[in-house]
C-alpha cells in the first residue's frame, strides 16, 4: 500500500509540475486576434532569429510579443506566488484556513493604488504605491500584535483591525476621487491581467522571482516551524528569526503580485490543499508543487476568460467563483486532521 | 438610423401647454410632478441640465451647482463664469445636503435618474418638486430634454428655438452624408474614460457623422453602463481606420493620450496608427454637453468625409453654437484651446 | 555530559522556582517528581531554555547552557514535550526528520545522513515498519515513542523528556521507560524526566529530585532518598513503602 502509495504520489507531481509548460504553449495559441498554430511556431522563431522578421506580419510578432507573453507571464509568476505565500503562512500559523491575504495586505494595496490614481495622478501607475501600502499594512500588523511568535488569533486579529483600518481610509480617498480615477481603481480592485506590458512588469517580476526563490530554499525549514513553537526551538530553530524571514517573503511576493494583478482571491487557500491531498504535507514538495500548480490555475483561469469572450472579464471573478465551491467541498470533507 | 432620428424629431411636438397655476411634467423616469407656473430658483444636481438651463437665458436662476460640475468640469466656468459664486451642494456620490437644500429655498430641483429612488426620496424630504432628466448619449432623448426643461422653466419659447437650432444643423450634416455607403463609412474606435480599452457600446456623433464605432452592439462590462472593456487582441483584430481619443479632460489629467497611443508598440500594426490617424474628441462621462455634442458631430463629419465637408470651418461653426446657445463670443475656441485640442483634418 | 545548575531562578505571577545547586550526573536517569503545581515542567523548560534562562545558572559540561547559540545547544540537548498536536498529516519519517534542524542550514535540505540518523532512531524505538506512515494515523503510545525517535535523530547528549508516560496504558509505559532506560544503558545518554507515576520512578530512575512548590525537598538515588517521611513531606498525605517480590511500591 505504501508502494503504490508514493508511486502514484510521484506520478501526481510530475504531472502537476509539466502542467504550466502545457498550459503556456497552450495559452499562447489563444486571444482574439487568431493566429493559427502552424503561424505561431514562426512568429516565435522571429523574436529570436532578426532574419526571419521578413516572413512574419507585424501585427502577429506585436501581439506575441507585447500583449500575450507579458500577460502569461504575469499569470503564472502571480499564480504561483500567492499560492506559495498561502502555502508558506499556512504551514507557519499552523492552520490551513489561513491565506495569503490575512495579514492586511489586500486593504493595504488597494489603498495605496486608490492613494496613487488620486493624488499622483492618472499617468503614474499605481504599482509602486500599492506594493509599499501593502508592505506597510503587514509591518504595521506584525508590530502591533508583538511578534511572529505571537498566537495565531492575536495576529489574525490584529490583521483584521488592520484592514478595517485601511478599508476605511480607502472609503475616504474614493468619497473624494474623480469618477474617473474610481472606474480605474475598480478595476484593479476586481483582480485583471488585461493591460499587463513589459514596463509594468519590469519590476514586478524580479520582486516575485527573488521571493519565489527565497521561500523554495526555505521549504524544509517550514516543516520545522510548522512544529509548536517550543518543538521547533527545542530542535534548534532560531524561530522569530526564520519566521520573519518566511513572513517577510511571503508578504513581498504577494505585494509584487497583488499591486500589478490586483486583488485575485482563494489561491493562496486552495492550491496548497489541493497539493496536500495529492502529495502529502512535506513542504519540500509542497513548495514547488504549489508554485506550479498556482501558475497553471491562474493562467488557466485566464486564458478561459479571454477564450470566452472578448469583453475583458476580470480574472479574480473566476478565481472566487471557482475557488469558493472547491474551498466549501474541502471544508466539508477534511473535518478532523487537516491535511 | 439617422433617418429614423429626424422621424422621431419630426414626431415630437410639446406635450404639455403651460397652464395658469402649476405645470405637470413628465420626467425621464416617467414620474409627473407638479411644477409651479413661475420658477424663480431652481436647483439642478444633474450637470447636463445645468448647462441646458445657462442655454436657455436661465443661468442667473441657478442657485447652487453639483460637485461634479464644480470639480471636473471645465466648459462650465467658461460659458457662465458666475459660478464660481454658487454654493457645491452635493458630495462626491452626487448626494445632495438636504440641509444646504433647504437653506437655498429653490422652486424646482431637478435631480440625475441614475441614482435609484433619489428623486423621490429628494422630493419627500425637501417638500419640493423634484425633476430627473438625463439624455444617456442619445440626440432624441437630449433634444426632448431641452424642451422639458424649457417648459418647466416657463421658457418654452428658447427651447424650442435651441431645438429648431440643434435639429436643423444635425439635419444638415445627414443631407451630406446620407448617400455614402456603409463600408465607405470609416470604422472607428473609441476610446473613452481613461482607459485605451474602454469604449461606449453607442456613441451618436460618431454615427451621425457617418462613422462606424467598433463597439457598437457590444454588452456593456456593467450592467446599467455604456462602456464595455475590449481586449486589446480584439481592437487589433478590428483594425480601425481612426482611434477618437476623450479629449475632455485637461492635457495634464489624461492617461490616454494621443503621443503615447503612437509609441505603443502594441499598437504598431493598427491602420489608424501608421495612417496617424488619432484624434481627440470631446465626449462625454454621464452628462452631455448640448452644444458641445452638436460641435462634435460637425467635427467628426469633417474628419471622416473632408472631401464633403471642404467649406465647413468647424472653429466658425463651433463659435456660433456656442453663440447661440450660450450667448458667448468665441467659444468654442476658447475650450478647445483650455483642453488643448490641436489642430488637425478636423477643421 | 553532565548537567550541572548552579543557581536557577524563574518566576511569573503564578509561581516561583528557585533551586540552587544540583547536578544531573552524566549517562544517568534522573526521576524529576513532585505533587501536580511543583514546577516540574517548568524545571524542565528552563533546563532546555524554552523558558528565559539567566547566564551562568545552568551548565552543560562546564559550558554556559543560556550563553549557547540556538543550533549549538540543540546538537547537545533535547527536549521531549508530552505531546504533539497535529496540523499536518506529516509521514512519521518526515516527522521525525525535523528534529535535524540543529544540523542543518537555513537554506539546507536534508542530506543521506540526516536519513541515516532517522532511521536509526526509528530503528531503536522500534518504528521503522510505520516509517511511511501518517504520524496521525499511530495511537498515542506509537506517537510518544516517534516524539522520542525525533529527539534521538537530534543526536543530542543529554534528553529531557515531559510526562512521557502519561496517559498510557500499563504496556506502553514500560515499553517506553524501558526505551528510556536502554538510552542511558547503551549510549550514555543524559535523561531528566518528570513523571507522574511514583512506582515508575523509583523503579527506573538511577537518581530522583523531589520538587515541591518550586523548591528542591530532596535529590539523589532513590536507596539513599527515599522514605515515608519524606514522601508524606511531599505530598501531603500519609505514604507507606512496601517490598515486594523485590520492586519498592508506593501505598497510599
């Protein structure tokens, strides 16, 4: 039973992890503007062979280019970073119900893309505000309720005081705002890839690239600080030291993430169970396999919404109104020993 | 569709004759109020109206002004530069302060009908008649609007001059361009609203102008809206001869502009694009402005069809709209300078 | 590696323990024993320095136990708590694959030693056939024995164990002290435990510390120790020692 056990477990993660690359050549045949399949084998040499610019049409590179890959990249770096954070905060709080959004970052962002669109104007984007909003909202948590170390409740509850305070502060920079900047900051709010370009990525995507990596080398390390507190000193842990590092992590990718995406739901909660059915709950497998997965269910979730019309659907509709069933039928199912 | 409009036009006569005493009017939301024979002060919380009531002579009536007019809009202060005195008498949401209402003590208010049970609610807590008026983009319904506000306003004689005057002049752009054929009409995309993405499923100028919009027909993203969020592969895929970019904000507050639409490498492929065929229009957010929409519509007909519209000097004809309706010298240059429209094959 | 307290003092609100001057003697069982309230858990957490522990007041072979890095003190003491709430359905080799922490780098993943030392902690308390399963899925006497095998894969001198004996049937409570025992027997391993059952502790410890309202009654081999006096001093009630077939009991 073991046997078959791992062997079927092994067949599970490979699967999962070949499930982005399928997924993005996938997606790449994708969009409005029809490229047929046999084009977009040339069209994609063309970027990296100048001499075969002639044969391809412009427009065909430019969508390529500039509209679908940054997009798809955006997808799977956000997809996988916040189901790493949920994943990462989940094994830290030791309670899978926490996601990546608990510690105030959701209110913390969307009020630093309000404050932008309002007072910076409409030109400047409101990324950069949004991510240090949403840095500031988790400081601010983690300072008030004391430590890391700090129960659980405590901090959910002091990330709740957070939000509210920041929601609040957001009701009043809308109550002021021209018509114009809330229709923008509505759509933020709602979660969209849709105008994702390279300069919005530029600095997005390092940001995610090097929390990704630094939560990845920290996996085993989670298994020991999802011990109590004691067990994982007792072991040898430097434990506030390492769980502000995970913490720390997890709140940059989701800030990156959150500020050029906007505010999508549920995958920090999801994915990781979803891997945990599948594979076990060693963080060494967890980790990547989150990543991956993530990815592919953003990306998936994406490309669903462009294929069914071309009337922008934000993207963080569908992950709710996916996320919430699935998230319901865990709930119901694992009701002892969470997996 | 244009002729269509002009039977409606034809059609409509003036419901209601005032009478001694109070006049009963019917509103956009079909409610009759009673309103009172003379209207000394009137309090308009909807800003198409507002500049409907300065057009019909009736400007020095108004006794307050609306947040939106006073914050976001600026052809107001150029055609009735006293308001700069009025009291803001509603917040950002467009709620009005019941208490600064009743402070004003106006005759008639006449409210927006996109806020659900406002005008009714108003008139309940005010004692007062309250009017909801909106024209949602569409030339027949604005046209009926002037006339209401004139009847209620006990200034039917004016309004019906301003329709004569606004019904004529669309009649004359569709005589000249009644015989061109649909695929002679240049397919154009609209972008409005601060988003290159975002465009009105209907926008009347544009067709009246004999131009086709690109969006025309889609859903709107929301219910209750005009304007529906494209992806970008789809405005590509339709590959418009002309992008019309909302040129109704000042040079300062626009995301979308007519530089960065060009140096979008996205957009390098698009007809509009390498022709540098992008202009900017006016539009509209909820609110028109009458003789605004009515010089925008010259405008766009004199970029889609120069070659029939060759004698047309659109700053001349705009300044005399603006002349008849506002009773301003210049006007329309003037506004078109404040947004800092440039010239182009427009005028 | 002996354990050695020069002057040990903690307090919060509640309570008070103070000791001065004890020693653990190296390679020995050490039965820590008290009424309920003693401080027996306590001593045990400031020994393991999982509750704030002064400078200079307990040492590790001569070394300053409060003064070590985390990871340091880790290679060289354990700390057994008395139970595990699960989270995590972790495998019982993962499970106890934690407890190399000490060994191992922040960025570091478990290489074949650290899987060389859990298997042979599972191997000594007789778990390797359940290696691959869920920890949840083991009954509580199988649990306490995988808390024990994960403080073995530490690969410490010294253990401290709380309460490990609680809560089991009669089997499962030799079978664990029996393991404890072996531990001190055959790789001179410290052991302090506190324990509930008396009769256990005299029968197994090779030294008993009595603690009352946090102060030291008495220490030293239970033969030289113990006495109805002093267990009545104690605990409070009258106490009677008996013989029989050899085993010392505890009458109350």
């Amino acid at each position: 039973m073991d046997k078959k056990n791992r062997k079927s477990r092994r067949v599970l993660g490979i699967l999962i992890m070949a499930l982005p690359v399928a997924l993005f050549v996938l997606s790449l045949n994708v969009g409005s503007y029809s490229i047929p399949a046999g084009d977009m084998g040339k069209t994609l040499l063309s970027l990296v062979v100048p001499s075969l610019r002639q044969d391809v049409p412009q427009v065909h590179r430019d969508i390529v280019l500039h509209i679908r890959l940054p997009r798809l990249l955006l997808a799977l770096a956000a997809g996988a970073s916040l189901a790493v954070s949920g994943a990462a905060l989940q094994a830290l709080f030791r309670n899978p119900l926490v996601n990546e959004y608990i510690l105030g970052l959701s209110s913390g962002s969307a009020f630093g893309a309000a404050l932008s669109l309002v007072f910076l104007g409409r030109s400047f984007p409101p990324q950069p505000a949004a991510f240090v909003f949403a840095m500031v909202a988790v400081m601010a948590v983690l300072l008030i309720a004391g430590r890391p170390e700090s129960g659980l409740v405590s901090l959910l509850l002091t990330g709740v005081i957070v939000s509210a305070f920041f929601s609040a502060l957001l009701m009043l920079v809308e109550f002021f705002a021209s018509p114009y900047a809330l229709q923008s900051l509505f759509y933020w709010l709602m979660g969209n890839l849709a105008l994702a370009g390279w300069r919005d990525l530029a600095l997005a995507l390092p940001l995610m690239a090097a929390g990704l990596t630094l939560l990845i080398l920290l996996r085993w390390r989670m298994n020991v600080l999802s011990m109590s507190d004691e067990e994982a000193r007792a072991a040898g842990a430097d434990v506030r030291r390492e769980k502000w590092l995970v913490i720390l992590a997890a709140t940059l990718v989701t800030a990156a993430a959150t500020s050029v995406a906007g505010i999508i739901g549920w995958l920090g909660l999801i994915v990781p169970h979803l891997v945990r059915m599948a594979v076990g709950a060693d963080n060494r497998i967890v980790i990547p396999l989150s990543a991956a997965l993530g990815a592919s269910f953003l990306l998936a979730a994406d490309t669903v919404t462009r294929s069914l019309t071309s009337i922008e659907i934000p993207v963080g509709i569908f992950t709710s109104l996916i996320g919430i069933p699935i998230f319901l039928a865990l709930l119901k199912k694992s009701k002892k020993v969470w997996l | 569709m244009i002729a269509a409009l002009c039977l409606c036009l034809q059609l409509l006569a003036l419901p209601y004759a005032p009478k001694e005493g109070a006049t009963t009017i019917r509103d956009s939301l079909g409610r009759t109020v009673a309103v009172p024979e003379r209207v000394r002060r009137v309090l308009s919380l909807q800003p198409e109206v507002t500049r409907i009531i300065v057009a019909l002579g009736a400007g020095p009536s108004l006794v307050g002004r609306d947040d939106f007019l006073a914050r976001f809009d600026h052809l107001f202060p150029l055609i009735h530069p006293a308001q700069a005195g009025l009291p803001v008498v509603s917040a950002a949401d467009g709620f009005p302060k019941l208490e600064v209402v009743l402070r004003l003590d106006p005759d008639l208010i006449i409210a927006s009908p996109s806020e659900a049970g406002l005008p009714d609610l108003l008139q309940k807590k005010t004692g007062k008649p309250v009017l909801a008026f909106s024209s949602m983009g569409r030339f027949e319904d604005l046209l009926r609007e002037i006339l209401w506000v004139g009847a209620a306003l006990g200034r039917a004689e004016r309004a019906g001059t301003l329709a004569r005057f606004l019904r004529e002049k669309l009649e004359a752009v569709r005589r000249r361009t009644e015989d061109i054929p649909a695929e002679r009409r240049p397919a154009v995309y609209v972008s409005f609203w601060g988003s290159f993405t975002r465009s009105p499923v209907g926008y009347e100028p544009v067709a009246a102008a004999a131009g086709r919009n690109l969006a025309d027909g889609l859903l709107p993203s929301r219910l209750g809206s005009v304007a529906v969020e494209v992806s970008l592969e789809r405005i590509l895929a339709w590959d418009p001869e002309i992008l019309l970019l909302h040129g109704n904000y000042l040079p300062g507050e626009r995301t979308v502009n007519v530089a960065g639409v060009l140096s979008d490498p996205r957009l390098r492929s698009v007809r509009a694009v390498k022709d540098c065929r992008v202009y900017y229009t006016f539009g509209f957010w909820h609110w028109w402005d009458p003789a605004l929409a009515l010089v925008e519509t010259i405008m766009l007909a004199k970029l889609f069809h120069p070659e029939r519209f060759q004698d047309v000097d659109v700053v001349r004809e705009g300044n005399e709209v603006f002349r008849v309706f506002y009773g301003m010298e210049g006007g329309f240059d003037a506004l078109r300078r404040k947004l800092e429209i440039p010239d182009g094959p427009w005028r | 590696m002996s354990l050695q307290v020069r002057s040990l003092a903690y307090s919060n609100k509640n309570f008070t323990l103070r000791l001065d001057a004890l020693e653990f003697a190296a390679g020995r069982l050490t039965g820590i024993v008290g009424p309920n309230g003693a401080g027996k858990t306590t001593l045990l957490k400031c020994l393991g320095v999982l509750l704030p522990l002064e400078r200079k007041s307990v040492f590790l072979d001569g070394r300053d136990l409060a003064a070590m890095p985390a990871a340091h003190r880790a290679r060289r003491l354990s700390y057994v708590p008395q139970e595990h709430v699960p989270t995590f359905s972790y495998t019982v080799r993962d499970f106890v694959l934690t407890g190399r922490a000490a060994h191992l780098g922040l960025f570091a993943l478990p290489a074949a030693r650290d899987a060389a030392a859990v298997e042979e902690a599972l191997e000594f308390v007789g778990l390797r056939p359940f290696a691959g399963r869920p920890y949840v899925q083991l009954s509580s006497g199988e649990r306490r024995l995988v808390l024990i095998a994960r403080a073995l894969a530490q690969d410490a001198d010294v253990l401290l164990l709380d309460e490990p004996t609680t809560f089991l049937d009669p089997r499962h409570e030799v079978e664990v002290l029996g393991f404890i025992k072996r531990l001190t027997r055959e790789r001179r391993i410290t052991v302090l435990v506190t324990l509930h059952n008396l009769d256990m502790a005299v029968k197994y410890s090779d030294a008993l510390v009595f603690l009352k309202e946090g102060r030291v009654h008495a220490a030293g081999p239970p033969e030289e120790v113990l006495s109805e006096s002093l267990l009545e001093d104690v605990y409070d009630i009258p106490m009677r020692i008996v013989h029989c077939d050899g085993h010392k009991l505890i009458v109350r």
